[in-house]
C-alpha cells in the first residue's frame, strides 16, 4: 500500500482490507514506516495498517508512506479462467486535523489481474 497526501494534515489515519477466501497471510512484513503499525488478525482475516498522523503534502513534496506485505494465494476450482482474488475492498480513514470531518477513501478488490505490474501481462493473471 502507498499513502499521500495532497491538501491538509490528517489524523488517526488506517489502511483496512480482507484477505478473501484462497488466500493466506504470509507475514513477511517490509518498509514499515516508524510511528506506524502493520498487523493482521486471523479471525477477521483483516490486514490494518495504522499510519496515525499524515502531513499535508506527504508523497507529493516528498516521499510517500509505502507498507509491503506478503499474501499467498492458492487458487480455488471456481477461480479457473478468471482472475483470482486476493483483497478485498481497501478502505483507508482518517480525519481532517483542521476541520474535524472524518474523510474516507476506497480502492477496488485486487486480483491477479495486476495491472499496475508490467511482469503479469494482460492475461498472466489468470488461473489456468
């Protein structure tokens, strides 16, 4: 996950998504900012990443906050000539430190699909 922010300081910010059925979480943790914490709870199978407090312009006048963590994916029957799933919705919130809203963000599900990633290909994603 990555986090910038590009207008005012925000606080009690938290990256949140589900590991979908097929999919385990590893635990190999990397970058970690300090003042920060990764955890994952099995029951919920909820990843959580507490970033606390976020500058304005973190990412954009400088380097953005990046957390990686390893998942595995073990593909199910269903999943044959599609793309598998392997987060659920990611919701990021957090409020605004100078007015006080509570501001909320999503990304869609990821899958295999990796679009973003130039070593997958437009259909390297696909469970064969």
């Amino acid at each position: 996950w990555i986090v910038q922010n590009f207008a005012t300081d925000v606080r009690d910010v938290a990256v949140q998504a589900v590991l979908p059925s097929g999919v385990e979480w590893v635990g190999l943790v990397g970058g970690v900012p300090e003042d920060s914490s990764l955890t994952y709870d099995e029951l919920s199978r909820s990843v959580v990443w507490e970033l606390g407090n976020v500058s304005a312009t973190k990412g954009v006048l400088s380097a953005p906050l990046e957390v990686i963590f390893q998942i595995v994916g073990v593909p199910e029957s269903s999943h044959v000539g599609l793309f598998q799933p392997l987060l659920d919705v990611t919701r990021l919130t957090g409020s605004d430190v100078f007015t006080g809203v509570s501001l909320s963000a999503s990304h869609p599900a990821l899958t295999t699909s990796l679009t973003d990633d130039p070593t997958v290909g437009v259909a390297g994603g696909i469970v064969q």
